[in-house]
C-alpha cells in the first residue's frame, strides 16, 4: 500500500499544549491543525500601520491590541485562529494565550490564504457575539472590506480610498494610513 | 468617504434562485457568494480518470455520480458547494442540488487547497449521509481519504505507489491511476 501517513483526530487541549512548544504556529479547526507561513514584506507593512493607528485609540478606550501570535477561540466552531491584528476590550477575558471576546479583527490577505480569510474565518469570526468588526486588506492593491454586524448576519462595505469608521473603536481610519508606506501601494 | 460597495447578507434561498442567472457558477456560504475557483487541464483529466474508475461501480449499486454540475446543500454550514464529483443514491430532484451524498471528491490545486483542507472539510463532515471525503492534492500527489468511523472522522493519506480503497463504492484506485 502506498500509505503516506494517517491523521488522527486532535482534541483542542492538545493543540494548545502543542502549541506552547510548537517550532511553527497553527490553526485549529475542530480536530484538525493547520501550520502557518510567513509573510511578505508589504503584509508586515500593513500590520505595523495598524497597530501604529489602532493601538492608541485602543488603549485610550481601556482595549488593548495585539498583532499575529495571539490565538482567538471561536467555541461554536471549536476552532481556534491567529488573527494577523485583533483589539480586544472585554476584562473578563484575560486568558495569557487565547482571546475568547474580541472588538475587531483584521486579516491581511495574501495568494495563500486569501480564500481562507474570507469565506472560512468571515464565517467563523461571524460566530463571535463580542465582534463588531472583521476587516480583510489587500496586499496587492488598496482595498478594504469591512463586514459589520447586522440583524442578519455580518454585512460588507468595501472601500478603496478615502476613509471607513470603526464602531468598535468609535473613530475614522483613512486608506492612507493603513497602506501608508506600502510598496507600491 | 468613498465606499465602492456593499452588500448585505444573502438569503439562501435568493442565492439559489438568482444564481443560475450569473452567468458563472458561485459557491454560497452563509450570507455571501464567491466565483467558483478556475480550473486548469490537469484539474480535469484527474476528474476525467476519476469519473471513468468510478461510473461502472456507481451504476452497480444504483447510484450516480455527478461532477461539478450540481450544487450540494450543506444544512449545517449554510452553505451550496459545486464538488468536482460526487457519489449518491438519492432520487433525482427538479432543482439540481444534492443532499445526501455518500462520497465527495475535490481535486486540490495551490488556489483551493486552502478552502478543500479546511472549509469544505469542516462542512462535508456535517453531512449524516457522508462516508467518505477524496481530496487528490495536484501538487504534492497525494490522495487523502476521509473517512467516517464510530470513533469519528480519520484520514489516511496514500502517496504515489500501491493502491488505495474508497469502501463507498467498493473501489480500488490508485494515486498513479488518477494522474495517468
């Protein structure tokens, strides 16, 4: 037979031990994980212009933000993912490794995990009852889509210039500023 | 503010009935719509080899098989997927959606493997009918079969060389066979 291997269903205790001491991040999703690449030079780009624009403003409203490699748990979908920016705003959620309530969320998209972003994790993010906010950005051109809470389910507004507001963090962040700097962009 | 555009959440119900008029066929999954990913000559002909091993077993057990032209309802996932091929013994329904499959099939290139691994994965395993889920991984060539047991879903991942079994059907394939 040409078995290459078996894979055997991983319960999430199992993947968070792993993960402590891990040589490269993954994701979970009920019973199976996933491993993480790197990123581009203009991805990390993006990811410093947020947090230089977001972090402030955050803190300022007793949040915090983190970047990367920080796990966020979605229970409902027994997942757990690692958000390339996430602010989080609820006390009670003080687990050192995993944010269980967050505000907002923000993926950077890139030819590998673009499909993933935004079919699998809109859907799952969708699932969190503290997240008002899940914005997906472009990396080869500008362009932001901002899915917000509705009555029915998250709803998209898309922007490629001029500004979007964050009802999360109660404040107007510009196209410019989040590609500031940017190859290219 | 300049806003290119919005969409709100979509029914799926208005999916289902507006989709045929696209013009390209989308996959739907919860409130919203994407392009069914492109599709190169080597996606097809492991389809095509696919399709011809498993057509003589299907009509033996009253089945039928059916690839990429019809959409298959996950209830759990809110979701309309077009897999590359499936297996079912349902009736045929006047809509063309499937319900119950036994079998699923994807075909994975670097633009998929993504949404195959994970998504559908996820998805597929909520269908109560489903016993088996193929993912032929293009790249690495490699055929991974899922497979419903009492403990569970397990996986085996068989490489290119001997031969492996899809107990859906009864079949006897190989990973060489398939890239043929």
């Amino acid at each position: 037979m040409g078995v290459a291997a078996a894979r055997h269903w991983i319960s999430p205790q199992e993947y968070l031990a792993g993960e402590l001491t891990a040589e490269v991040k993954h994701e979970y999703v009920d019973g199976e994980v996933f491993a993480m690449v790197g990123a581009s030079r203009r991805h990390n780009r993006i990811i410093h212009n947020l947090i230089l624009r977001l972090d402030p403003t955050a803190r300022k409203r007793g949040c915090n933000s983190y970047s990367t490699d920080l796990k966020v748990r979605i229970t409902t979908a027994n997942a757990y993912y690692y958000p390339d920016f996430v602010v989080a705003c609820d006390k009670a959620d003080r687990d050192e490794y995993v944010i269980e309530a967050p505000a907002l969320i923000v993926e950077v998209l890139s030819p590998s995990t673009e499909a993933v972003d935004r079919r699998e994790k809109r859907v799952n993010y969708g699932k969190i009852p503290s997240l008002m906010e899940y914005l997906t950005v472009a990396q080869d051109r500008r362009r932001v889509e901002v899915w917000r809470r509705g009555d029915e389910g998250l709803r998209v507004e898309v922007y490629e210039s001029g500004a979007f507001r964050l009802n999360s963090l109660d404040c107007e962040v510009s196209l410019d500023e989040i590609y500031a700097d940017v190859e290219g962009l | 503010m300049t806003l290119v555009g919005t969409s709100r959440w979509l029914p799926p119900e208005e999916f289902l009935a507006n989709e045929p008029q696209w013009n390209r066929r989308c996959e739907y999954v919860n409130g919203a719509a994407f392009d069914v990913a492109k599709r190169d000559s080597v996606h097809d002909r492991i389809v095509e080899n696919l399709t011809k091993a498993l057509t003589p077993l299907a009509e033996k057990c009253n089945g039928r098989l059916d690839t990429s032209g019809v959409k298959l309802r996950v209830e759990a996932a809110n979701a309309y997927y077009y897999p590359d091929l499936l297996f079912t013994c349902e009736e045929r329904r006047a809509d063309p959606v499937v319900y119950a499959p036994e079998l699923v099939a994807e075909v994975a290139a670097a633009n998929t493997l993504g949404v195959d691994m994970r998504e559908k994965l996820a998805a597929y395993r909520t269908i109560p009918w489903l016993k088996e889920y193929l993912v032929i991984q293009i790249d690495s060539r490699q055929a991974d079969v899922w497979r419903r047991s009492a403990k569970g879903w397990n996986c085996v991942m068989y490489g290119v060389g001997g031969p492996f079994r899809l107990e859906s059907l009864g079949a006897t394939l190989s990973v060489d066979q398939l890239f043929d």
